[in-house]
C-alpha cells in the first residue's frame, strides 16, 4: 500500500509559524520512517523486538532531520532555520517519546534520541546534499547506522544496500517534496 503524505494546509492563506511547520514535518518524518521500518520487514530483513524497529525509526528521524537543515539552508536565514529545526526536532521527540512509551512502557526515551540525534548531526554535517539529493557518503552513513543496529546476522547481511539503494533514496523524495510543499 502507498503512503500518502499530506503536505499541503488546509487554509493556505493564512501564514504559518515555525513552530507549526516544524509540528507538521514531525509528522510527516514519523510516517516516513515508520513506512520504511515497515519496508524493511517486508524485504525479509528481521527485527530482534520493538526496541531495535523503533531505534530504526528514530535513525530514519534523525537522517530527515539533516536533511531538512540542509533544506531549510537555502531557503530560510540562520535564525529562521535554527527555528524550524529545533521545532521540528522537539516535535519528533515527543514522538519517540509517546510512542516508544506506548510499546515498550514508562521510561526517558526522549533524552537518548535527542543525545544521538546531536551525535548524528556531528557526523553528517561532513556530508553533501545537494539540488540532486544526498550524497553516496550521506546514504551509506545511515545504511551504515541501520546495519549497526539490526546486526550482521545472515538475514540481515544486504540491509546497508536495502537502505542506500531504495529506502533511503525514497524517504529522502518524500520529505524533500513535502518540506517544499509546507513552504508554498
């Protein structure tokens, strides 16, 4: 089944904060990366538990995050792209938290993702993305970040190539065309 991404306001002529773009790409980046965990399963790749499908998830999040700062970079001055960003970065972390709450039950799983969504950020930000899309080196890492956490067991040998070849590439279309879309 295709996902549908709603990327257009309701009322397009009222104009928006920061703060609601940022809540509306959150959205938009949790359907994304969910849709991709789901992707990997059925391509026989094979989870361990919730735990590891949400720590997929939240790499899928933290990628759409870079790419939505390099985004925002040429369209928007630094104060207003620091702006969207850490709304939008806030949003997803409500996001991790609720949801991870909602399957794996009470605890601070806010304050982790957020630790390695700033990690993350160190790394990528040594990677192009460009009018053309992210870079060879900008997929690997997060195929080479996915394969980390789903291991090197035989079933989930080829995942780094899963990732950098389709997945990746897709989710990068998708959010790339909605975050383009929320500015018109």
């Amino acid at each position: 089944m295709a996902l549908r991404i709603k990327s257009h306001w309701w009322n397009d002529e009222s104009d928006r904060s920061f703060a609601e773009i940022g809540s509306a790409l959150a959205f938009i980046a949790w359907r994304i990366s969910v849709d991709k965990a789901i992707t990997l399963h059925c391509e026989r790749f094979v989870y361990r538990d919730d735990a590891q499908r949400l720590a997929v998830i939240q790499e899928y999040l933290i990628f759409l995050v870079q790419v939505a700062d390099r985004l925002a970079h040429g369209m928007l001055d630094d104060g207003q792209r620091r702006e969207l960003v850490t709304a939008f970065a806030k949003k997803l972390v409500e996001h991790v938290q609720d949801n991870s709450q909602d399957l794996l039950g009470p605890a601070d799983y806010g304050t982790p993702f957020l630790a390695r969504l700033n990690a993350r950020s160190g790394e990528y930000a040594e990677f192009q993305l460009d009018e053309e899309g992210p870079s060879y080196s900008f997929l690997r890492h997060l195929g080479f970040e996915i394969q980390t956490l789903m291991g090197r067991k035989e079933e989930n040998r080829w995942i780094i190539d899963q990732v950098m070849d389709k997945d990746g590439w897709d989710a990068y279309k998708r959010f790339a065309k909605a975050f383009r879309d929320l500015f018109e």
